[in-house]
C-alpha cells in the first residue's frame, strides 16, 4: 500500500515552466532532460513495485533532516520483517558486469 504518493518535484516543475516560457541554455536544458527521466524512472519503479504481493508500506519521496543536513529517499518500502530503501536511477545503455567492476 502506497501511503505516500510520488509527486512532480519543485524542481521539476519550476524548470518546465521555464522551459515553456523562453529558451533555456544548453546546460539547463540538458539538466531538464536529466531530472525529468529521472522522475520518469520512479514512476516506473512505482508501477513495478505496486505488484508487490507481500503485505507493505511504500513511502516515496521523503525528505529527512539528520544533524541539520537534508538528504532524500527516492522510495521506503516497509515490511514485517525488514525495510528496504531504495534510490531510483533510470540509465540507458548497455552494462557489462565482469569480476568485481
């Protein structure tokens, strides 16, 4: 059960904004680009675990504050027995895996 739904970041929204309203530079577009299939793969990530046929908890999106510092967890799944957390990344390619690298 998802208690707390994934939701379009300020960021994300702020820079499409822009991006329909002038001519971003080549930087910002790129990093539009990047931020934008990156939200693209949580949602995927989000259709794949909404399967799951355990008994969970799903927290998305969560920003924490630890000793004045903020960091963000893409994905908190909470189980019985166990929490798994997860940081989304949507790579495109080919990947070779050979001995440790």
């Amino acid at each position: 059960m998802i208690l707390k739904p994934r939701n379009h970041s300020l960021e994300l929204k702020t820079f499409q904004s822009l991006d329909a309203r002038t001519n971003l530079e080549s930087k910002e577009e790129h990093y539009l680009t990047n931020i934008a299939k990156g939200f693209q793969g949580e949602i995927m990530f989000d259709q794949w675990i909404k399967n799951l046929s355990c008994d969970s908890l799903v927290l998305n999106d969560l920003l924490l504050d630890c000793h004045h510092t903020l960091f963000q967890i893409d994905s908190l799944v909470i189980t019985p027995h166990t929490i798994y957390l997860f940081e989304v990344k949507n790579y495109e390619g080919d990947f070779l895996l050979e001995a440790d690298r």
